[in-house]
C-alpha cells in the first residue's frame, strides 16, 4: 500500500476543484460558439437595413473559415511555442478583438468593417478549440473524461443556442445591429475571464505536483504531414463524408433565420426561438448517443441511419410551399436536422482516435479539420449564389438552395457506404465496441484503444 506524503501538496486534479476548473474551461468556448452564429440571427435585418444579397452575407462566414484551412494544419506547432496556457489566452483575445471589429462595422452599418473582424475572428476560433481540447483531459482521466469532454459541448452548444434566441429579442427591443454584436463582445470577454481563472488553476496543479515547464501540446497533438502515409483506407473515407456532412448542415444553419422568416412566416425573434431545437437536441442526445455507441458499437451503421432524418429535413424544405402566417411544421425539419446533428457529430469525431494511430492524432485532426474548413469556406457562397441567382423560383429562392444541400447529403451517404465498406473488408474498429485506457501518470501521451 502506498502511503500518501503527509507533506506533499494535494493536487487540485484529484479533488473537486477538477469541477470548478471544467465549468471554468467550458466558457473558453461559449463565447466563441455564441459569436460565431451572430450574424445568422439576424441575416434578414443585415440584409435590409445593409442592402445585402445572400452572396454578400455568406461571405461572413466563408472569411472565417479561409484562415482555418490553414491553420489547423500549423496550430499545434504554433500553440507548441507559445504554450498551452499561454495559447489559451492569445487566441481569446484574437476573437474578442475580432468580435469587437464587428460590433464596430455593426454600429457603422460597415460590409468592410465587419469582413474584417470575422477574419480576425477566425484566426482565434479554431485554434482556442484545439488549445482547450489539450488542456481539459489533463484533469480527467477514464469515465469522467468522457462525461467532461460531453459536458463541455454541452456548454459550448448552449452559446450557439443562446445566440438565436438573444440576438434577435435585443434587435427587436433596440432596432440596433450594433447592440446584439456588441452582447457578443462582452461574452467574448466572459470567455477570457474563464481562460484566465482556468489557466491559474492548471498553474496550481502543476505546482503541487511539480512540473516546471510550460504547458504544450502532447506529440499526439502536433501535425506533420509526414504522417499521412499511415492512414487507412477508412480515414479518406471519413475526411470525403465529414466535408459533405458540413456541407449539408452548417451553410442551412447560416441562413436558417432568414429561412424560417420567408419561407415558414416567422419573424426574427420566433425563428430564433425555434432554431434553439437544433442545438439544444445536440446537448441533449449526444450524452446518451455517446453511451449507446460506447456499448453497442455500429457507429457506420447508426450514421448510415441518421441520414433518413437529414433527407427528411432538406426534401420538407425543398417542397413545403411558403407561408405568409406561422407555420409550426417547421419544427418537423428542425427536430430531423437536430437528431441527425447529434448522431453525426458524437460518432464522427472520436472515430478517428478510433481508426488512426494515436501517435498521429494530431495530424489527423488537423488535416480533418483544415479540409472541413475548405468545405466551409466554399459551400457558403454557393448556397448564396443559389439564392440570388433563383429568387424567383416561388419558394423565396430556396428550392436550389434545397437541392444542393441534396446532393450534399448525398455525397456524404455515398462516403459513408464506402466507409462501411473499408471497415467490413479490413475488419476495423468503428463496428466493434471499444474502449479507452489512459495512463493514469501521462493521461495526454498514452492513449491506448483495447477491444471490449
């Protein structure tokens, strides 16, 4: 039996304040999340108050995503300088200015302006979230890594869901763009505040037990691309179904207020309401979607059957006439668009710690993620494209808009059969039940995957 050294300072990991530090760590992301949708809950107030087509307004979300089909890809040797902590930091300032370059151009009613800060915002988004997902497993270790990496986007979905609810009610109290935007900013600043309380609590823990050197990015976080001559079969299949998935779900997400507004008779402040239910079904079934994969596997096959909902919500929103009073059938879509999110999203990721080696985890989320993100920057200026060019199809110009998102979902179901078929044809793991065994004395280098 080993005896505890009476003189030793207790580590704050091995006692509750590991709560206290995840609800701090949690609001790192929730004002990124809620900044990030800022615009998409009010698009039809930006377009007429700024004289905006949709083309114009997607580009608000394609700068964003242009910086992050680079910097995914360097983000771990950059966050490997500066420290994790130290990172931490950084990149929420780099958002918080980004968010308050907007608020600026919001106020001024400035296209220019607020480009601008989106692309600033964007230099911070991804690379925040890669910094905090390195810094929160150091404080858990087996089924509470799991329950903390869950809870965590939990909160951080809450910010996206907040966002459609808040942004509007403010627009239609204050009839400012400014005031919403600037709502964001002192979120923006929350977020800071936590980043701070989070990063003087991991100093404290490292102090009691010893270490001395800056806090940076396990191996498994760093990107080379030297690593990709490893990868399986599998893996390519993921990286084609996961660009179209997004495809098919973040550019409706982006123009979803609007959406609701001309096609199903809303105004702002209703269509936000409803498209919380999006984002609060990710929060509330990715919890137990996450448990049943855990224990019954077939995570290719429960993402085969969580395209019947995403079919169901594009081919209702393709076909349903407009309506010029509320129609509440618009929940039907939603709801299909939010069971489909939470599958998608609880199986996708976590499948690649799955099929790649863990020595080149980082390389895979970085590569994963910087070809997401040329999807993102690309998908968005052709749903508006669609939109202006097809105004007049009687559907608000949303029928194209519709049948790309389709086809979108199509290719991501052909990706995924093929998917299914490397995983049948190599006997691979994401069909098998599986678990993770961490090392209790480095719970970020020795990540091991052992079949149940």
């Amino acid at each position: 039996m080993c005896i505890r050294d009476r003189h030793k300072p207790v580590s704050p990991r091995t006692t509750y304040l590991r709560w206290v530090f995840l609800g701090l760590a949690c609001f790192i992301l929730f004002g990124n999340y809620y900044s990030f949708d800022n615009p998409q809950a009010l698009q039809d107030a930006y377009e007429k108050e700024m004289g905006m087509q949709d083309l114009q307004f997607n580009v608000l979300y394609s700068v964003y995503s242009i910086p992050n089909t680079i910097l995914p890809l360097i983000g771990g040797y950059i966050i490997d300088c500066l420290g994790v902590r130290v990172g931490i930091f950084v990149f929420s300032v780099i958002i918080a200015i980004g968010q308050g370059v907007f608020t600026i151009g919001s106020y001024w009613k400035s296209y220019q302006v607020m480009i601008a800060g989106r692309v600033i915002f964007g230099l911070g988004g991804e690379c925040l979230t890669v910094a905090q997902s390195a810094i929160v497993p150091m404080w858990f270790l087996g089924k509470e890594l799991a329950l903390a990496m869950g809870f965590n986007l939990t909160v951080a979905r809450g910010g996206s869901s907040l966002n459609s609810f808040v942004t509007p009610w403010v627009y239609n109290e204050t009839g400012s763009l400014g005031h919403p935007a600037f709502i964001s900013f002192i979120l923006c600043l929350v977020s800071i505040i936590s980043g701070l309380l989070t990063n003087l609590l991991d100093l404290k823990a490292d102090e009691a037990e010893g270490k001395k050197d800056k806090k940076a990015l396990s191996d498994t976080d760093r990107v080379s691309m030297k690593d990709i001559r490893y990868f399986p079969s599998s893996f390519w299949a993921l990286v084609g179904l996961c660009i179209f998935i997004y495809g098919a779900f973040f550019p409706f997400m982006n123009i979803a207020n609007k959406f609701l507004i001309k096609r199903f008779g809303f105004d702002e402040k209703e269509a936000g309401k409803l498209l919380m239910i999006v984002y609060l079904s990710s929060a509330v079934f990715s919890p137990p979607i996450g448990i049943l994969v855990d224990n019954i596997g077939h995570r290719v096959k429960l993402m085969l059957f969580s395209y019947i909902f995403l079919f169901t919500a594009h081919i209702y929103c393709a076909i349903v006439p407009n309506s010029d009073e509320p129609n509440y059938w618009a929940i039907l879509p939603l709801c299909c668009i939010g069971i489909f999110y939470s599958i998608f999203v609880t199986i996708i990721w976590p499948s690649i710690a799955l099929i790649v080696d863990t020595k080149y985890l980082g390389t895979a989320y970085g590569l994963t993620t910087a070809v997401q993100n040329s999807g993102m920057a690309l998908f968005p200026l052709i749903v508006g494209y669609l939109h202006d060019t097809f105004i007049d199809d009687g559907k608000a110009g949303y029928f194209w808009v519709s049948i790309f998102l389709i086809v979108m979902a199509i290719f991501g179901f052909l990706f995924t059969v093929l998917l299914l078929f490397f995983e049948i044809k190599s006997d691979g793991p994401l069909e098998k039940v599986q678990k993770i065994t961490i090392d209790e004395e480095e719970p970020i280098k020795s990540v091991s995957l052992q079949e149940s």
